[in-house]
C-alpha cells in the first residue's frame, strides 16, 4: 500500500486518464530501450517526438502553438511519478528537464515572433531544449558567470564554455546565460537562444557519470557565435529576475521527483524481503527489516503532504522560494536516504545492476547537487527562519 502510485484527492480523473496513457506509453516506448540508452549514454532523441504525439510534452505551451494549454503542474508530477516508478532516471531527467524547466522560459518571455518560430517545434518535440549556467569555474554563484556576449549591429557575439548540461547532445535550442553589459553582479546578465547548427557552437564530450547515464550531459562551447538579436530571451540584462521566476518550479520538480523515487525504490524492497531468504526465512521475518521498513515507510507516508501542498501552491502561484528549498532539500535527501537503506536490505544484489535498486541509488546522488545544493537550499531556508 505504501509504494502505490498517489490516487488521492489532489489528483482528478482527468489526471488518473493522463496517468494510465503516459504509464502505457513508458511501457511502450521507453522500457525496452532503457538498457540500451544507458550503454548510449544518451536517450534516443525520437522519444521526444513520440511523446509530443500523444500530447506528454508542452503541456503548458498555449494550443495555437499546438501544445496542451494547461498551467496544471499536477500532469508534469504525474510524468516524473511514473518515470520514477518505471526508474527511467537518466532518459527521464532529460524529458522533465525539457518540459519542467526550460519550456516555462519559452512560453513566458518569448516575442510573438520567437513563439511562432519555437513554441510548435517544442510543444511536438522535434526541439529538444537545454539551459547552460553552469561554467566550469561557475555553479550556484551565477553572478560570476563569464560567458559575454557583445552587441555587434543586429547580431550577439557570444563566447564561452559551459558544463554538466542535460540535453547537452540533444538539445536544438540552449538558453544560454551570459554578460552582455560589464555591469557587476546579476545585472549585466541576459538569456540567448542558441540554435544547433549556429557557427561556432560546439558541443564537447558526452560526460562519463556516476549515474543517470542515459542523460546526455554535456560541455558547450561558443567561439564568436553569431546569435541574432532576435534570439534575446525577454530583455537584455533582466536573466537573473528570469532565473529566478522559474527555480521554485524547478526545485520543486526536482524535490516532487526524489519522493517519487523512495516510494518505489520501498516497493520493490518489499517485494524483495518477502522473497529473499536467509537462515531459513524471509528477510521479512527478521526484526531488523521490519524496522527499517517501518522507518522509511513513515518518512515517506509523512512527506506526501507537504509536497502535495507544494504542487497546490505552485498551481495556485502561491509556491514561495522558501517552500520550494524545503520540497527540493527534503525530497532529494529523502531519495538517498531510502535507496541507500534499501539498498543494503538488498545485500550484495543491490549492488548488482540487474536489480533496480543499484541504478535508483547511483541516479539519487546527484539530486542534492543540481538545481541547487542542499547547502544553497538550507541558506535560502535560513533566512525566512532567522528573519
């Protein structure tokens, strides 16, 4: 009963209907290819595509750029719930990434020309969507980014290097974040849309990671890239204000995804105990097991709400900066915590790739790391608690 997938009251029975499709599809399209991906490095980019079909990614592009028209969070929870549950972690971090994180830029900053030319080739995903901040000598401390782009006429002259990109290999539009003025600090810093294919945009290697091996992450490279001034995301100078609109749903979905993430990695550790033996009966029979199932049963059972109210708020425009620090902070911690712990009820199986279990511990590590540290992440909730 704990590790099933949430029916409760914040979801509708238009969400169970989306629910049931995009399980099917994942089943589909996404589960026998999982393996494959994983030794690739990389998500076959026609996932995408087929998912645009049948209306999973977009969902919050307006319907004449022919997406779902919907500002409903709920239906992106339900895509990371069952990516969790199928543990498509490396190939699902990049469609949530696409639909969570980089999507909500287009629809809200760009032009009517720029939503006519992207908003369609995103909503049916034939363009695939990345955003690099991260330098190689830059992470949470965007201010220090030095990446520049110069004014030459009606054209940017872009250089610098980014780092650990999802969508790296993928993507054909990558927000960049980068100087345009020399301004100190978050002011002189303004979004670019570069497009693959731009002279002097190279992509580097796909990175070799720990874990969530089928997210192509990447290094970019931009040696005086010529992007138009048509390709300015929002205003010049206004990327901060930008960056920071979206991070409470970012953090958010990352923190939505690591419950999703316990959830399942306890279920398949119950089924487990119930099946193992050791000196003659079920690892469920020992004490020790039961206990930590019971442990980890009720962290998860005690945080569902919390991250429900937190979807509510978000819907609602409500979600603070604070809240969403908690949701990614708990959530994230949550998911190592119980993969480890479930881990090890495993034994040496665990460690085996075959069991799921090994891939849900190795993909959980890195979520207290992007999208904000856990330390940025206690900072930010520091301060509404000592204020």
């Amino acid at each position: 009963m704990t590790s099933a997938r949430p029916t409760d009251s914040v979801y509708d029975e238009t969400h169970d209907l989306f629910r049931q499709s995009f399980r099917s599809f994942v089943v589909a399209e996404m589960t026998p290819h999982v393996e494959q991906w994983e030794s690739d490095g990389i998500m076959d980019r026609q996932v995408y595509a087929k998912a645009g079909e049948h209306g999973f990614v977009g969902m919050a592009i307006p319907e004449a750029h022919g997406g779902g028209g919907s500002d409903d969070f709920r239906f992106n929870a339900i895509v990371a719930d069952e990516l969790a549950a199928a543990n498509i972690g490396g190939g699902g971090l990049g469609l949530t990434l696409h639909n969570d994180i980089t999507t909500p830029y287009f629809v809200e900053y760009c032009n009517t020309e720029q939503a006519q030319r992207w908003l369609p080739g995103i909503a049916c995903g034939e363009l695939i969507t990345a955003i690099a901040m991260t330098e190689p000598g830059t992470g949470s401390d965007l201010a220090s980014v030095t990446t520049t782009a110069v004014r030459d006429g009606d054209e940017y002259v872009l250089n610098g290097a980014k780092t650990f990109i999802t969508n790296g290999i993928n993507s054909d539009l990558v927000i960049v974040v980068c100087k345009t003025t020399s301004d100190g600090g978050h002011g002189g810093m303004s979004l670019l849309v570069v497009e693959r294919g731009m002279a002097g945009f190279e992509r580097g290697r796909n990175l070799d990671k720990v874990g969530q091996h089928s997210a192509d992450t990447s290094e970019l490279f931009f040696s005086d890239v010529r992007v138009p001034v048509a390709n300015l995301l929002g205003d010049e100078g206004r990327a901060f204000d930008y960056l920071s609109f979206n991070l409470a749903q970012e953090r958010l979905s990352i923190g939505l995804y690591g419950l999703y993430v316990a959830r399942a990695a306890l279920g398949w550790t119950t089924e487990y105990v119930k099946e193992r033996t050791a000196f003659g009966q079920p690892l469920a029979k020992f004490q020790n097991t039961k206990f930590e199932l019971a442990q980890l049963a009720t962290e998860i059972a005690v945080s569902g709400p919390f991250m429900d109210q937190c979807l509510m708020k978000l819907n609602d425009g409500a979600l603070t900066p604070t809240d969403a620090a908690m949701a990614k902070l708990w959530g994230t911690q949550l998911q190592n915590r119980v993969t480890d712990h479930c881990l090890q009820l495993f034994g040496g199986y665990g460690f085996m790739s075959e069991y799921p279990i090994s891939r849900a511990w190795v993909d959980a590590r890195v979520c207290t790391i992007y999208g904000g540290t856990s330390e940025i992440m206690k900072t930010i909730i520091s301060k509404e608690v000592l204020a």
